[in-house]
C-alpha cells in the first residue's frame, strides 16, 4: 500500500524519508497514516523536531505533509537550497533547536 521511514540526525531531530503511495491507494490516508507512526516513533525516541524534503512538482504530498501539520520552511540538513525541492518541518515538543536553515 504505502511505506515510510524515520532518519535520526543527531539526537533530537529525525528526517521522514521514502514516502510513497501506490497508485491504487492514494486518497485513502495511507500516507497520513505512515506519517502518524512515523512520528509516534520520533516522539518515542525523544525527537523534538521532523524535517523532510520532498519534489516540486508534488502538490499531492505536500497535501498530505500539512494536514498532517508540518509547514515549509527553508532548506534542512545538509540539502542545497533548490528550486526543485520543497522542505517542510514539524516541530514535537516545545523549546526544540533549529531543524531548518534559512
């Protein structure tokens, strides 16, 4: 149906990797679902912040990502800052670093 993963980076920010849909499942949650546990698991491991980078030309995901509650912001980790790539962060717990660069 769908899959997900969580990247730690350091000890308090962690990185949604691999999101992907299958076709036939797309428009049933399968994504909001992944992105629930991946975040349960963040919050287990005691991350405070979720980073992700995604394409430009996947508004159906970025759909998914803010209804989920994440919001763009600049470029994160070691990424280039490229107009071919949307980056969006959550914040998991209050008084958390600076996942973003600006």
């Amino acid at each position: 149906m769908g899959c997900g993963a969580l990247r730690r980076h350091g000890g308090v920010v962690g990185e949604v990797k691999r999101m992907y849909t299958r076709p036939a499942h797309r428009g049933r949650n399968v994504g909001g679902l992944a992105l629930d546990a991946i975040e349960a698991r963040a919050r287990q491991d005691g991350l405070d912040r979720l980073v992700l980078e995604t394409g430009d030309r996947h508004p159906a995901a970025w759909r998914v990502y803010e209804r989920a509650g994440f919001t763009r912001c600049g470029a994160v980790l070691d990424y280039p800052d490229s107009p071919y790539s949307v980056f969006y962060e959550k914040a998991l717990a209050p008084n958390d670093p600076d996942g973003c660069r600006d």
